[in-house]
C-alpha cells in the first residue's frame, strides 16, 4: 500500500488529507493511548515528575519509581526480578547482548529485528521442524552451550509460538522470548506468554518487551532471574541510557485497573468480529489474538482504502520484504467499526 500520512495520532479512526478513515492497523491494543482516564494519569505524571529523570539509572541519586516499576512488572511476568529501558527495542537488545555472553544464540524462525545481533542466521524453515532440530542439537552439547531466542507471539502470521517442545530439553539452557505482543494481552491477567511457558528445570527464562504495544507506555522490560537481571544492569546499555520517561512509569503504576477494564473490552471485540467473519475463509486468527491475516488477499488493501478503511498493509522487517495483509482490532473500536468492517470482507 502506497504510505499515507496523518496529522494526528489514529485511535479507532484516523484522518488522512482530511478525509476520515476507520483505522485497522497499528497496535495499542488496550486503546489507552486516547483513552481519557489514561491521559489524564500521564498529565499528573507530567506534573508530578517532569518531561524527563535527569540523571542515569546509576548515578548518586536515583529516582525510587523506577524500583517499584521493576518490581510492578516482575510480579506481572511471575519473575525474580525486572530491569526497564526507554525502549522494548533497547530492553531486546539488551538482552540478546547478555545472552549472547551465556551461549551460542539459536535464532527461531521469524524472530524479531530487535533480538538480533549484526546479521544473525534466521532459519527459514517450519516451527515444528526447527524445534526439533533444536531439541537434538542442545541434547547432544555439555550444559549451558546454547541459548534459545525467540519471541511469543508472531504477529505477521497472528499465531503463538508453540514453546511446549522445551519440556524434551535434557541440558541447562536460557531460553530468550521477546514478549512484546503478548504481555498486556495474553493470559488471565495479562501475563503474556509466562503463563504457557512449561516449568521445566533445565530451561531458565528470559523475558524481554515492549509496554508500548499493549500499555501505549513507552518504555521496555526484560524479567528473568535476579542474577540475570543483576548482571544487565551492569551493561552499558542500561548504566549508560537514558531511562524511560517518569510519568510513563508513574501512569503505568497507576493504570492496572484500566489495564483490567481494557483488557476485558478488547477480548470482548475480538470475539465479537470473530463471530461475525467465522464464514470468511480467507481470514486467519487460530489464538484469537487481536491480529487476524488476511491470507491470500492481494488487493483488499486497496479495496478496502477504497470503502474508507485503512487496514495493516506493509513489508517488514525490511521495506522491500513482501507486504502483510492484516486487521488490527482494539478496544478502541465498536461493535458498528468491526460490523462495517464485515460487510465489506464479505460482499468483497
């Protein structure tokens, strides 16, 4: 689809060269980002703390927020110990440079530009096949040679990443999952993917995302073991960045109760479009994620740009990668969105 570009943040709708459009694309899935409750928690942050923390996460003076941040999110991920970045791509990187110290990386299929460092080899082929080549392949190594990188959710193909094969692992092994599109989302409470994870004592995890995708907080999270944790807050990633903006940290804190509320709301919007499209055999959602892929639809980007709605449409993770077809819902849109939406996937 050729670029399009807006004056305004999109919630349910966005404006393009001042036409109006309902707007299917992007994530935010909780839609806090315009929701007023949460607008106005980041004003008092605003005012409570500032634009910025003025100082690195190491210095003399530190600002006590960012602990209970850390230890708001650990208990979320069910971990030891949390560290917070200004970034989940920063938080990723992070990460992965860790790991990279433990083990020789073994990349997952489709894993994220954010765990990789330089060029790593991504493999190309099927989930399943590639797991089990991963099983063998650290069974038959000493203990701690390999790390797994991957993330939980993928969603260019709106799917869950299917971790139960680790319970085969017979060697110590970290496994990395960068959990951007499930935390938030995913699990009772919003846990993300920790909730699936099989608890198996060779395998140690670490968990790296973004609070963007879902919170609409600008800032990143990597949980794990409070070693692991420990030893990233010495990289230089983390002593010598910048941290998050405060009054994010403060309205995240603030927020869980519309966390909950939202959550609800989104869950409640993605069963409801999927009761209306179930006919539709070109549509794609087996997790029931807020991502549903339009398979095989070349050109209903443009049909549907043509009926005034702008749907995910673009190559990634490079710019000449082939385009993704997909719909995007959040608790930003209605019952009516999501009906409009429908009649036009059908009468296509």
């Amino acid at each position: 689809m050729e670029v399009q570009y807006t004056h305004t943040t999109p919630t349910g709708k966005t404006s393009i060269s001042g036409k109006e459009y309902l707007f299917f694309s992007g994530f935010s899935y909780l839609g806090l980002h315009a929701l007023p409750a949460f607008k106005e928690l980041l004003k008092q942050g605003i005012d409570e703390y500032g634009s910025t923390f003025i100082s690195s996460r190491i210095a003399n003076v530190r600002l006590h927020l960012y602990e209970e941040l850390e230890h708001a999110l650990a208990v979320l991920q069910h971990q030891q110990a949390s560290a917070t970045f200004s970034s989940g791509f920063l938080a990723s990187q992070a990460a992965v440079q860790y790991a990279a110290t433990l083990g020789q990386l073994l990349y997952a299929p489709s894993a994220h530009p954010a765990l990789w460092t330089g060029q790593p080899l991504i493999p190309k082929e099927d989930w399943a096949t590639w797991a089990a080549a991963t099983v063998d392949q650290i069974n038959a190594h000493p203990d701690h040679s390999f790390v797994v990188v991957t993330n939980s959710v993928n969603p260019l193909t709106s799917t869950i990443n299917d971790l139960s094969w680790l319970q085969e692992v017979q060697k110590q092994v970290l496994v990395l999952i960068d959990d951007a599109h499930g935390i938030g989302v995913i699990g009772a409470e919003g846990n993300g993917i920790v909730h699936t994870l099989p608890q198996h004592p060779p395998v140690r995890y670490l968990l790296s995302a973004s609070l963007a995708k879902a919170y609409s907080t600008e800032g990143g999270v990597v949980s794990g073991h409070a070693a692991d944790i420990a030893a990233i807050k010495r990289l230089p990633l983390f002593t010598g960045a910048t941290p998050m903006m405060p009054a994010n940290a403060w309205a995240f804190l603030q927020s869980f109760s519309l966390h909950k509320t939202q959550r609800k709301l989104l869950q409640e919007r993605v069963s409801y479009f999927e009761a209306l499209t179930g006919n539709i055999g070109y549509l794609h959602n087996p997790f029931h994620l807020p991502i549903f892929l339009l398979k095989d639809s070349a050109g209903i980007e443009k049909y549907l740009l043509e009926h005034d709605i702008m749907i995910s449409s673009f190559g990634y993770p490079n710019p000449d990668s082939p385009p993704v077809n997909r719909i995007v819902v959040s608790a930003h849109h209605s019952e009516e969105d999501l009906y409009v939406l429908q009649k036009l996937l059908t009468n296509r």
